[in-house]
C-alpha cells in the first residue's frame, strides 16, 4: 500500500465525530521514525473538535480502530499519535500474486483513457545518411510511445520526414549525372550520399550546376514526372534501408507525414496569420516579428515565395490538432533546435489558439563517440547501422568466450548487442551530451544493458530448473510461506516491484526514459544481492514458493521494462 492507499483505508476507518473523515485522513503522514510504525496520523488536529487532550484522542482511536477489521498488522497510540503498522508479509504477498496473475500487464494501467499523444521522433531526412546522431531521438521517442501506451494512452507515433529541400534538386542533377557510376542495388544509400558528395565538390568548380539543381528542384514541385519518380525512388530506398534499423530498435510509426506532406496546408495558416496581422513584410520577406519576447523574427516566406521548415512545423502542428485532437504534442528533437521550437510555439501562441501550451519539445543532448566522430560537419560521418553491427560482433565474441555451449549464439548476441546501444543512450538524463564506448556500453557488471539482461537470464534459469512448481504459483501464499521473503533484501526487492506502474508514469511525466533505465539497474542489482544471501530451490521447503515468487515477478518487471525501452532480454546467455 502507499500512502494514498493507506489514507483511504484509514479514511474508512475513522468516524470522528465533528470532522470529515477525509480530510481526517489526509493529515496522515510517514514518520521520520519508521521503528513505531509506518504511517501516523497527528491527533493534536482534532484537539480543538473534540476538547480532548491529543493523547487521549489517540488512546480511544486506537483501541476503537484495533477492534475493526483492519488490513494493518497494528495499530497503536504513541504520545498523541495514531501509529499504523503495515502487515509486510501480506502486503508481499499481495503484490507477488497481482504479478503472477497480470504477467507483462502488471503495471498497465487506464491513466491515459481518452487522451491522445502527438509523439514526433525520429524524423529522418532522406537521402540522408542515418547516423548515430539519430540514436538518441529515435529510442527516446520510442520508449515514451511505449510507456504512454502502457498507462493506456493513445499514443500516435509520427515519423516526420525530412523530404522536401533544394538538396533533392541537387541529387536529381548528380544522379542524372553520375547515376550509371553507382551501385544502388548493391549500396543502396551510401551510393547516393557519395554522388551527393560528388556534386558539392563540382558545384564549386562549376556554378551552373546549383542552377540546374534549382530548377530540378522546382520541377518536383511542379509535379514533373521524371522529377517525383527520381524523387520517389530516393524516399523508398531511405524507408526501405532505415526500416530495417527500426526493427532491430523494435521501433514503429502511425504516421510517416513529412514536410512535403504539408505543401499544400500552409496557406490556410499563413492567411490566418496575415488576416490576424501577425505577418512583417521585411526586405520581400513574410516574418512574424518576435523581438518583444527576445527571440529572432519566425521566418515563414522568403522573397521568392519559398516556404521553410517553420512554415512547415506550423502548418504540422494544426493538422495534428485537428487530426488528432491531441493532449499533448511532443517534439522529441535535439537541442540545437530549442529556438525553432520556441518560435514555432510562440506563433501559435499569438493566433490565440490556447492548445499552443501543450506542444512540448523534448530536446536531448549530443552523443559522440569515443574518438572523436560523430557529426556529418567534420565528414565523417557514423551510420546507426555500422554502430549497431559492431556492438552485436563484439557482443558475439564476449558471449563465446563467456559462454561457450550457448545456443543461438547469433541471436543471442543481435539481442545483446543492439539492447546495449539503446540501453546507453537511454541511461542518462537526456539533456547530457554523452560519449560512447563500446566497451563500456557491453561490460556485463557495469551499470548496462547487458548486465540487466544477464540477471533476467539468471531469473529465468532459475525458474527452468524449478520445472513444474512454477505452475504451482498461481495459488494464494500463506502467510508461513511469505514469512520466507522477510528480511532486508527481500522486502527492498518487492517494493522495487511495487513501484513499477508508479515509475513508468513519473518517467513519462517528465519526458524521461532515464527514469525506467535507473529502476530496471535498481531491481537488477537489488535481485542479485536477493539472490547472493538467499537460497531458493534448495531454501527450508516452506519458503520455496514464495521465493521462487518473486524469481518470477522480478523477471516479468525487469522484462517489461526492457520492452519499454526497446530491448529484448534473451532466454539464456
Ligand atoms: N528532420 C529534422 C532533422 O533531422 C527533424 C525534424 C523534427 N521534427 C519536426 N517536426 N521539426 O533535423
């Protein structure tokens, strides 16, 4: 019980005359001194009502409580207190038993019924390299998804593409150009990025080319056949390759609606922002002028009548209002575009649509690597995949080493490997910039991913060899058998347990998977000092269910909370 469980039972339990039982029950708190119990309820708040000195009021509570029917183990007067005493091993054996019967839906809960989130992750560009800078947006974004799920809400997934830009005109001219020097089949993406390459270093020799590529450009936006086909086979080439990396990150969309979707639903904003007088003609320019709140002017129309990526977010953000009447819409971007977002929001503030204040951007820091690549500025670029494939090699390795007979070793390895990665990036606060390691991401007794999936491996093994009691956990525990999971560690391991629903709604509160990443690294560590100073299958006879219990619902948590993640935990490893 926590204690806005424990007010309304002890709100059922009082009847005072004069004060409203509630409210009675709302001045219950935890003690700083836990040895006398743990909840209390101050009897100096109803001195005044009954004319009776505090310490009297908690004498005739107590024994007037004590002999109701009453959930606690005891309930005492203490120097004008009310002390409740929880009964742990019912209380043990109550939430073991909600984990046994709910399985992977322990935790679920209906928090979100009726409400609709807008997430916005991911949001690739095509024809463009996906990189590890990509890493991050993409697992955070997908792990709230999960989580929002989870507490029951309508969760709409949007891959907000990047697939509209000059740079399209620039790969129509170098694939027209070059395109019969590449392999696409063969190297799909990386082909395009290499003529794309090629076509800046010959635009600086040859300036005529950025002009063909101005009108290639137009061309797609004219709706020229040869132009979309071109442009068309480059999108379904990104899809195709970046799809593949989606499902070893176990990541999926409602919506893949990017800017070229919104070409033709920006008028209608930008006449509702002219008719509001919201829009500065400055230089041929339309701008929304946002010096009054210090920030540089939202550019919406160039003077050539080109639309850019604000015009675009703001034509997004209606038609996912009007859409799907979202709750709330998040933005999960890095922080480099804290401006455009801020802008953005401030428009829409100033239209007057009040819904402005729940479009949320969800910024998170930069990951590099150890030495020194990341960014596609200083060329080098670092694509997910080649990152993703090195962690599984690695993981292979370590595994054949650690684990010789193992079975399955490939998939054991894809499981581990890709898990680390996304356990990383899903380790810190987001705001941090991070550096990875693939050593440190992989090591099995650090604070990892591999290190959570090695004790569900270990939970699991246990219940294999526990062989047909295992069904036997579906029956109620008595409370001798529960008597078996007293103790420090064991009362630390189940009220992690307990926490889960709690933990999943405060992470999602706070746009903050970390929060899941530490609890899943708490249970594992709290299981394995369990495990180290307890005996189970060979424990006295009594206790062996029940521990064998909470084997079992520590490895459903510990499952499920990786699922959140994106993670997937191997049966054996
Ligand atoms: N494609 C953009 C980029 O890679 C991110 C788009 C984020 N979403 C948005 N609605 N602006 O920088």
């Amino acid at each position: 019980m926590d204690l806005a469980q424990v007010k309304q039972e002890i709100a059922s339990l009082l009847n005072i005359e004069g004060v409203d039982s509630n409210e009675a029950a709302s001045y219950v708190v935890i003690p700083q001194d836990t040895t006398l119990g743990d909840y209390a309820l101050p009897c100096f708040r109803f001195a005044k009502a009954l004319r009776k000195s505090p310490v009297v009021i908690a004498q005739d509570l107590a024994s007037e409580l004590s002999a109701k029917a009453h959930p606690f183990k005891k309930i005492e007067a203490v120097n004008g207190y009310l002390n409740f005493t929880l009964d742990r091993n019912a209380e043990a054996g109550k939430i073991l038993s909600e984990v046994i019967l709910k399985g992977a839906s322990y935790g679920d809960s209906d928090e979100g019924a009726g409400k609709t989130i807008c997430i916005d992750y991911s949001s690739i560009n095509i024809a463009k390299p996906f990189h590890i800078g990509h890493l991050s947006t993409t697992v955070i974004g997908g792990a709230l998804y999960k989580m929002y799920k989870k507490l029951g809400y309508n969760a709409v997934g949007i891959n907000h593409l990047g697939d509209w830009g000059t740079q399209f005109g620039k790969l129509i001219v170098a694939y027209k150009m070059w395109g019969d020097t590449i392999d696409i089949e063969k190297e799909g993406m990386l082909a395009l990025t290499k003529i794309y390459v090629k076509f800046h270093e010959e635009a600086e020799k040859d300036p005529t080319l950025d002009d063909k590529a101005r009108y290639w450009f137009k061309q797609i936006e004219d709706g020229n056949e040869e132009a979309l086909s071109l442009f068309n086979m480059f999108k379904e080439l990104t899809l195709k390759e970046v799809g593949k990396v989606y499902d070893r990150l176990d990541i999926t969309f409602d919506s893949y609606n990017g800017e070229a979707f919104y070409n033709d639903k920006m008028a209608p904003v930008l006449d509702e922002l002219r008719a509001q007088n919201l829009v500065t003609v400055s230089e041929g320019a339309e701008i929304v002028d946002l010096s009054e709140y210090n920030m540089s002017p939202c550019l919406l129309v160039k003077a050539d009548g080109a639309t850019l990526y604000a015009t675009r977010d703001l034509a997004a953000a209606f038609y996912r209002k009007n859409t799907y009447d979202f709750y709330k819409c998040l933005y999960v971007v890095a922080y480099q575009q804290n401006l455009h977002f801020k802008q953005v929001f401030k428009v829409i503030e100033l239209m007057g649509k009040d819904w402005h204040k729940d479009l949320v951007h969800v910024p998170f820091g930069m990951v590099s690597l150890e030495d020194g690549t990341m960014s596609t500025r200083k060329g080098k670029v670092v694509w997910l995949k080649d990152v993703l494939d090195k962690a599984v090699e690695k993981s292979y390795a370590i595994m054949s080493e650690k684990n010789a007979n193992l079975k399955n070793k490939e998939e054991v390895a894809e499981k581990v490997g890709v898990g680390a990665v996304i356990f990383f990036a899903l380790s810190n606060n987001r705001i941090k910039d991070i550096t990875f390691s693939y050593d440190k991401v992989l090591t099995f007794d650090g604070e990892t991913g591999p290190y959570v999936q090695y004790t569900n491996a270990r939970a699991r093994s246990i219940l294999r060899k526990a062989g047909a009691l295992q069904d036997e956990l579906n029956k109620p525990f008595t409370s001798e058998e529960l008597e078996g999971l007293s103790g420090k560690e064991g009362e630390e391991l189940i009220s992690l347990i307990s926490r889960f629903r709690a933990t999943v709604s405060d992470a999602v509160a706070k746009y903050e998977p970390s929060i899941v990443t530490r609890y899943v690294i708490d249970i594992a560590k709290s299981f394995n000092r369990y495990y180290l100073n307890n005996r189970i299958l060979n424990a006295e006879e009594k206790y062996v269910r029940a521990r064998l219990g909470l084997v079992y619902a520590t490895h459903i948590v510990i499952e499920e909370a990786l699922r959140l993640l994106g993670i997937k935990a191997p049966e054996e490893m």
